[in-house]
C-alpha cells in the first residue's frame, strides 16, 4: 500500500462502499456540527468528503486543523445519507468515516481562500500565485493548458512536421520589440539576446534541408503588458514549410485549428475550413480593423461622397472632408422601435473614449415618404436620405451611426464603435468561433512621427511584385505575402512566405534605409545562410497563451498563464527583477547607472 493514497480524491464510488481506503490531499474546507466535523479533502484530481466523531481519537487535532494544511487520512467508505448526496461531485454519494488522521504539512493563515468565489486584488493572486493555483478555476485553466499543447504537437506530428529546439540565447535583432539583453561574463561589454521569436532560426531549418519543422517556442518582448499579451515572455507554436506557397501554409494550418477548436471549444459552434480570405484593405473598409470578428454582422460603409454633395448641409463634417477626411457609416438594422436614450448613450460613450461624439440618423415613413430622424437629419435632403439607404443597403426600419475624421482614425473608431454598437443590441452569438484569414498586408507603411517609411509587417516577408519591377513601384503600394489569422477578433497567428533571395533582401531593407552593409551586419547569420541555396518557404506562428485564453474562456491571458508577469512586468512571487550584487555585477563588467 502506498505510504500516502491508495486511491485519488475523484475515484470513490458506491463500489467502494466497505472498503478501508487512504486519501491525502488539502484541507478544502471544514463544517464544525459540534458532535460531527466534515473535512471536504481535495486533491489535483477532486474532492472527497470526509466525517470524524467527537469520540474519536483525532477529532481534537483535525478540529484545530488550519484550511489548506495537508492531511493524510484512513478510513472506511461508506454511503452518505440521501439528503446529504451531492450529485454534482463524482464523489458525491459516499464519504469516508475517518479511522486515523496524519499531519503532513500544516497551513500559516491564508491571505486568500481557496474555498469560495470571492475576488481578489491581482497583487495578491500573483504575489501567492501557488494559492491562487489551487482554486478550481485557476487549476482547470492550467489543465487545459497542458492538454491543449499535447493536442497541438499531436496534430502537427501527424502533419508530418518534425520538432526542434532553437537557441534561446542569440544576438540581438533591430527589428520588432526591444530585446531583453543578457550580458556575457566571458565577452565582457557583449551582450546576448533572448529571442523575440526564432524567426531566423527556424528559416535556417529550412535552409538545412529539412522540410517541416514546429516548436512549441518561448519568446521574449521587452514590452507593456495588455490583456491579451504577456509582458516579458510568451509561448507561440513556430511553424515552417519548405517549397510552399501562401495557400499551403493556410491550407495546412486549418485543419489543425478547426480540430483543435472542436475539441476544446466546449460545444461552441466553429466554421469549417476553408476559412475565409480577406484582404488587408477590404478588412479595414468594412470592419474597421484588422482583426475582424466576424460574429459580429455589421459591416461599415464610406459614404463620404454622400457628405461631399450639395445635398448635405452638415458643416463640421465637410470642413473635416475638405482637409483629408472621410465618413465611415455604421448602418444597424432593426433599430427603428429603440429609444432616443439608446442613440444618446452611444454618442456619450464615443465622446468618453475620445471621439467628438458619434452622429446618427433614424428613419421614419409617412405617406410613402421617407425622411430622416435625428440631430444631424435636418442636414439632408430627401436624395441623400434615399442615397444614404442605398448604400447603406438598410430600411426605413433601420439605422445609421457615422464617424466623421482623417481616414486612419476614422476607420480606427468606426471599428470600435461596430464592435460596441453589436455588444449593446446582443448581436453577437457567444457561443461560437468564427475564424478567418486576413491577407495582403502591405510591406510599407510611413511613420509619421518619424516621417519616413517604416516595416509594417515582418522585414523577411516576400513582397508580391517581382524583384525586377521592385524599384518602379512606389513602396507604399506594395503588398506582401503576409497573412494573419483572426478569430473572434483576435489575432491568433501572424505568418508569412519568406524572401528567400538576398539580393532581393537588400533590396527590401533599402527603402526603410538599411545599407547593404547593415543588413550584412546585422543578419549576418541569415544572408549567410540564404546565399548557400535557400528553398521558397514560409510558415507562422500562432500565440498559444491567446488560444488558451480563447478556449477557457477567458479574458485576460494572465489567467491561464501559470506563473505570469504583472503589467508592470514584475514577478511578484519570486521577487523580480532583482538587483544584483557588485560581486555578480563585476563579473559581468557591469555598472549600474541611477536615473534621475
């Protein structure tokens, strides 16, 4: 017989009745009767009720016993009474009648419970993160965690990828985040880098002959902290393909999500493979963003023509058009019966986020007439309300919200404000995922706090005009094989078809104004490998922190994250960063330098 357990705190049953059994585990909770005591013990796997009598010989020492302390106890399973069964428990039918108790490990007070549904400060969670861990919730979104990794490497191991290990400690990379920095003791004054994500590794697999390769990859962004991003680190499945194409990437990855979704999702409806495509520009015209969630059934419409016409009379917005502007419409149907204090709580809402407010116009029909209804509905003639639901494809029945500003802020906003409007009328179904792929990024975008072009995407993307015609276009046009999946609006995955061709990668780098010589310099590594005979390839890497938070249901992803950075990306546990000793720093040839 096992020194502690002959059975798990889940597995008793009626079967079981009349045995001599040994449980250990936590001290879940306890209900003093003065004559009976009942101690619910709880393990990893469940929770089994347990009764000791006043007579017997370690009533006195499990009545003084803290919550959380662990026990080990023996005992006999017998069947509870039928007003005592809990038919939510497995083990709810039977408790075990307590013959000997053993103290293994004694509990100080606790600063949180672990019994119960009560909130607590996030401070206190991750300062006691080992506490916070052993509540139910906490301890089956670690769970599903666990499995959901085992699934994945499952799929992709039966998708005919191998998995490898990259460095963890590599040089730094001017591109993407700022790094963290690892100082070497035997270079002194150089520095390694933690991997932001081992995107040159893993195309030098590639480039080493092999044809897939995967790895569940920790990656380190020297960042702020979000809901959906960890500061500090985070794990994403890498994933590479030799000799493929951007639809082969895509038609391999969907299969795999779809499986994943439909296993975990818990009965949440999920649309098939294939997902839908959607361009960059298109995304951004109708949803407001890049990371549409598609259970949301609005979509937005530029009706800044409309507002450019002689048959509108609205000032502040053509004063704004005449400067660069556009008027993004939010068309919402079946709104006619909803209250003026509906459309006012929405344009206070916009005016608390920052914007001037948001415009609407309702419709109304009289006499086979229809007119506008609204603050801004006396600015339009009877031919724009008529061209306005045109456009709007709407009705009388329905209404529409506009955002009037300079294209990226508007379009920025109008994205929001969708999402917001489809929150307060419950349009969308929470009991479903909807995926899609969002494609041709553009490579360029111009900085306008630095006033001059920048990367938009991944630097290694392959652009989608040939290297011939690269320099006769204007970089701001030009698009690349660059891809993101999106559910419910969340970026799961960014990818890319690489640039394979070093001269073309020069190329690339030029017009963001890296020489020849600094690409040379700083990827040094990488045009090595790619002036040896480099495949076309290409893959992606979809954050597994973000999936499992999407499938436990979660909203922040420090809740299935098991010793996560606070916001201020400080471990609170254990007390880091630290500051090191002048011994530690010496050997380094380090100094520290106090800010002001």
């Amino acid at each position: 017989m096992n020194k502690y357990r002959t059975h798990n705190c889940s597995e008793l049953n009626e079967k079981n009745i009349g045995k001599k059994v040994k449980l250990s585990g936590w001290v879940h909770r306890k209900r003093d009767h003065g004559n009976l005591l009942f101690i619910d013990i709880r393990d990893h796997f469940g929770l089994t009720q347990c009764v000791t009598e006043n007579k017997d010989k370690d009533f006195k020492i499990l009545e003084k016993i803290k919550p959380e302390s662990v026990i080990t106890i023996e005992g006999n399973v017998v069947k509870r009474s039928k007003e005592t069964e809990n038919k939510e428990l497995k083990t709810g039918l039977i408790e075990i009648k307590i013959v000997e108790a053993k103290i293994l490990s004694e509990a100080k007070e606790l600063p949180m419970p672990v019994f119960g549904e009560q909130e607590y400060p996030e401070e206190t969670r991750l300062k006691y993160r080992f506490i916070d861990l052993r509540r139910n919730e906490m301890h089956e979104n670690i769970k599903i965690r666990s499995k959901i990794l085992s699934f994945i490497r499952s799929k992709m191991i039966q998708s005919n990828f191998l998995e490898f290990q990259t460095p963890i400690l590599t040089a730094s990379s001017p591109e993407g985040a700022r790094d963290f920095l690892v100082p070497s003791r035997l270079h002194p004054g150089k520095f390694y880098a933690l991997p932001q994500a081992p995107q040159q590794f893993k195309q030098m697999v590639m480039i080493s002959g092999f044809d897939r390769y995967f790895q569940i990859a920790p990656c380190f962004r020297d960042e702020d902290g979000r809901a959906d991003r960890s500061p500090g680190e985070h794990y994403q499945l890498d994933m590479e393909m030799s000799f493929v194409e951007q639809e082969d990437v895509l038609k391999v990855a969907e299969p795999i999500f779809y499986d994943l979704f439909k296993e975990f999702g818990k009965g949440k409806k999920i649309n098939k493979p294939p997902f839908p495509r959607i361009k960059y520009k298109e995304s951004l015209e109708k949803y407001g963003t890049d990371k549409p969630d598609l259970r949301n059934p609005i979509e937005l419409v530029d009706v800044t023509k409309i507002f450019k016409s002689e048959d509108v009379k609205l000032k502040i917005f053509k004063d704004i058009i005449s400067k660069g502007g556009i008027v993004k419409a939010i068309p919402v149907f079946n709104t006619f019966s909803k209250p003026r204090s509906f459309f006012d709580g929405l344009n206070n809402w916009a005016i608390s986020e920052g914007a001037s407010g948001l415009a609407y116009i309702t419709f109304e029909k009289t006499n086979n007439k229809i007119t506008g209804k609204g603050p801004i509905a006396k600015f339009f003639s009877e031919r724009a309300v008529l061209e306005l639901l045109k456009d709007c494809k709407i009705t009388e029945k329905d209404s529409v919200f506009f955002v009037c500003n300079k294209e990226k802020e508007a379009t920025k906003f109008s994205g929001i404000a969708r999402q917001k409007i489809a929150e307060e009328l419950k349009l969308i179904n929470e009991k479903s995922f909807h995926f899609c792929w969002v494609t041709d990024y553009p490579m360029y975008e111009y900085d306008e706090k630095e006033k001059k072009i920048d990367f938009s995407h991944n630097p290694f993307s392959m652009p989608q005009v040939e290297m011939k015609e690269f320099d006769k276009t204007d970089p701001l046009k030009i698009l690349a094989y660059q891809y993101d999946l999106v559910c419910n609006g969340y970026e799961l995955s960014s990818g890319a078809i690489r640039n394979h061709i070093p001269e073309y990668l020069f190329k690339v780098f030029d017009k963001v104004g890296y020489s020849k010589s600094m690409v040379e310099k700083n990827f040094s590594g990488m045009i090595k490998a790619l002036s040896y005979g480099a495949p076309p390839h290409g893959g992606m890497a979809p954050g597994i922190d973000r999936i499992v938070m999407l499938l436990a249901d979660q909203k922040n992803i420090r809740e299935v994250t098991l010793f996560p950075l606070n916001q201020n990306a400080e471990d609170l546990l254990m007390e880091a960063p630290s500051e090191a000793t002048e011994k530690q720093l010496k050997e380094l040839s380090i100094k520290t330098v106090k800010k002001n």
